[in-house]
C-alpha cells in the first residue's frame, strides 16, 4: 500500500471516529452516566481489544458478518457494562466500523478533557519511567499549565534520549522539555553513581 493512499485511510478512519466519539458522548451525557460510560468504553478498548490482537482481528475483518461480532460483543460484555457502552458497540458494528475503535477512544477523551477544562498533555520517552520520575514530570506540567492534567505516557526507542512533551498540536521543546529533560538526566547520573559505589565498595572488600 503506497504512503499517501495509507493516509487517506488514516484520515478517513479518524473522521469516522469523530462522528462516533460525538454519539457516544452524547449519549452518555444524556444517560448521565458521561464517566461511568466514557471509562467502560476507555477500559475495553485498551485493556481488551489493544491487548488481544486475535480478538481485534475478529472484531476488524470484514469477512465476518455483523451479526457475528454483536453476539461476541454480547458473550463478553453483557453484564460487565452499562447498555448504553453495549448499545453504542454493536451500532458501530451494524456499519462496520470496528476498526475505529482505538481512534473513537482518543477522539472521546479529548471531548471529556475539553468538557472539564482539563489539560490533555502527551509525553514521549525513549524508554519508560519510573514512579519518582512520573512524580516530576508531573509536578513540573502542573505548575506549567496551572490545570488539571490528563498526561499519558509513551515510549519511542527510537529516540535518542531526552523528552517530548506535546499538548494538542503544540509540541514543546523549550523550557518544560528541557526541564524534564534535565530530571531524567539526572536520574541517570544517580543510577550510573550508584552502580559505580556499588563497584568500589566491591573491589574494596
């Protein structure tokens, strides 16, 4: 498949899942159950279908029917969920549209973060952190934005070092990277002392 034709999909994939994420919250909305529903739909998506590619796949190929999959949606979730999360999944199965769901995923809690005024903040590390280093960066972001804060954490070996932090479109290199930057820099020099006091006190014995 060539780049650009990639993109369209791509493209087209999110706008569908906009369509989806403004059903699915307003219907949550009107149900007033906006948190209950929005963290069922969160938690079958991450926790299930990104988790379980066999069952993505059987929820994603087009050469099995519609039917098929509600009865499966059904088995899984019937009594796990709220009927308007069951409801709202088996729609988008009727228009074979499961493949959406991780984008209907990000696209729906963006509209909750936008709803309660909270500051939804990506950020990016070569590899993953630790608690004390969550902490920091935490820390750091808060006292940026002044805002409650949705941050979620992900990692790109490909990076060289350092921290990408990205709200929105914006991406910012400057002063709140820089300073993240620095915590994780420093938490490596006290790794590798660490290691180091552990060596001489070795040889030393």
């Amino acid at each position: 498949m060539s780049e650009s034709k990639q993109k369209a999909i791509d493209i087209g994939r999110r706008q569908v899942a906009g369509v989806y994420a403004n059903a699915l919250f307003g219907a949550a909305e009107a149900a007033r159950s906006t948190d209950l529903v929005l963290q069922e739909f969160g938690g079958f998506v991450t926790q299930v279908v990104s988790a379980n590619p066999k069952f993505r796949d059987f929820l994603e190929s087009p050469r099995i029917k519609a039917e098929e999959k509600k009865a499966m949606l059904e088995k899984t979730l019937q009594g796990r969920v709220s009927p308007v999360t069951l409801r709202f999944l088996k729609v988008v199965a009727d228009h074979d549209r499961l493949d959406c769901l991780e984008d209907t995923h990000a696209e729906v809690r963006r509209l909750y973060n936008e709803s309660k005024g909270i500051v939804q903040v990506q950020v990016t590390t070569a590899e993953e952190v630790d608690k004390r280093e969550l902490k920091s960066i935490e820390s750091e972001l808060k006292a940026k934005f002044n805002a409650p804060l949705d941050i979620e954490l992900k990692v790109d070996p490909k990076m060289i070092g350092g921290v990408v932090v990205r709200v929105g479109d914006k991406v910012f290199d400057g002063s709140v990277a820089q300073k993240l930057k620095s915590l994780r820099e420093e938490a490596v020099r006290n790794t590798v002392k660490k290691m180091r006091d552990a060596t001489d006190t070795f040889a030393a014995s």
